[in-house]
C-alpha cells in the first residue's frame, strides 16, 4: 500500500516519533517528489534528476510531518518562520499551525520575490514584527543557496535579524558552502544521496 493512502492516516496524525516521521516523510519524497530524467534547474543548471517539493509539501500527511520535524530543529527564541514565495509557502504555514498546536506559537512570513504593485507595495506578508526579531528561513530544495538568500536580504532590509535557513533536502551542489560563507548557519533534513539510495530501494 502506498504511504499517505487514508489507512495511514491515523498513525500520520498520531505519532510523535519523530525517526517514525522521518522515515514516512523520505517515502513521500521518493514516491511523490523525485524524479529521474533530463531537467534544467530554476539555477539554470542542467540535472539528470528534479525534486518537485510541493507535491509532499502539500500533500496533507506531507505536511504535517515536514511541520513535525521542523518544529524543533528551530531555536527556541525563534520569533517567526519565513520562506520565498513559491516553494516555501506550504512549509512556513504548516510549521506555522504545528506550533500553535505545541503551545509554541510562531509567525509565518511569506516573500514576495516582487514588491506588491498595490497597497502598501511589500515584499513581506505576515503579521508584523519588532525590529530585530529573530527569523528562521525555510525552504523545499536548496541547490545553489540563492533562492532562500533572496528572502534572507529581504528579511534583513526589513530590519529582522535572520542566522539560519532550514531546507528539506539539500541538493548538495554549493549551497551549503554558500551559506557558511555568508555566515548563515544551514541544515537539511535529507541529503540528495539518502533520497537517491531509498529511491533505488523502493
């Protein structure tokens, strides 16, 4: 029976171990998010394989386990959640509800990668926040590092304080040596090669 399937639906919901969780979650990106084939990268670079995030972002067990596992790999002085527009989005408000669920309520924020042409023209949606405060970046798929960078600079011209990013699979082609030599800290959920190595074992 395939994972996510309603049969599983409960022990989704229920479980709280988190290795349980993770497991579950890297099925969902082997059956539902990884394919192998010829693509160009939104970096512009070529690859014999394409991860498509959202389709476990949004898939609701997807969800909830990425939330679940997310919640606590972020500090506990975390004042919000935040993520470039598109990718992002299904993460920072899953989190963002998990977290009111754990009596940890946290903000997300979403970036526009263009200023909003009417209103208050705002590269940033969410709920407000004391300058200064301290804002976890999230993404689907870190390649390059420079998508999540993008809300990083925008975060920070806004006065927020940002330190870390967070990214479910980490390509491993130069973000994470981005980071460290931007001086952001970064961690991954799952490496390429973990996903590649249960995809030939599924």
């Amino acid at each position: 029976m395939t994972i996510g399937t309603p049969a599983h639906s409960g022990v989704w919901a229920k479980t709280s171990d988190l290795t349980l969780l993770r497991q579950q979650l890297l099925d969902l990106f082997c059956n539902l998010a990884y394919q192998e084939g010829d693509f160009v990268l939104s970096s512009g670079q070529r690859a014999s394989y394409y991860i498509n995030g959202k389709q476990v972002t949004l898939h609701p067990q997807g969800a909830l386990a990425t939330a679940r596992l997310l919640l606590p790999m972020l500090p506990m002085d975390t004042d919000a959640v935040a993520g470039l527009t598109l990718g992002a989005d299904p993460i920072v408000a899953a989190v963002s509800v998990v977290s009111a669920i754990e009596n940890r309520p946290i903000p997300a924020l979403i970036i526009r990668k263009e200023a909003k042409g009417h209103g208050t023209k705002a590269y940033i949606e969410g709920p407000n926040l004391p300058e200064g405060a301290k804002v976890v970046v999230l993404e689907d798929v870190v390649t390059t590092g420079q998508s999540a960078m993008k809300a990083v600079e925008r975060l920070r011209g806004a006065g927020y304080s940002v330190a870390r990013v967070i990214s479910l699979v980490d390509r491993e082609q130069g973000g994470a040596e981005f980071y460290q030599g931007v001086g952001l800290k970064f961690e991954a959920v799952f490496s390429i090669r973990e996903i590649q190595e249960r995809y030939k074992n599924l």
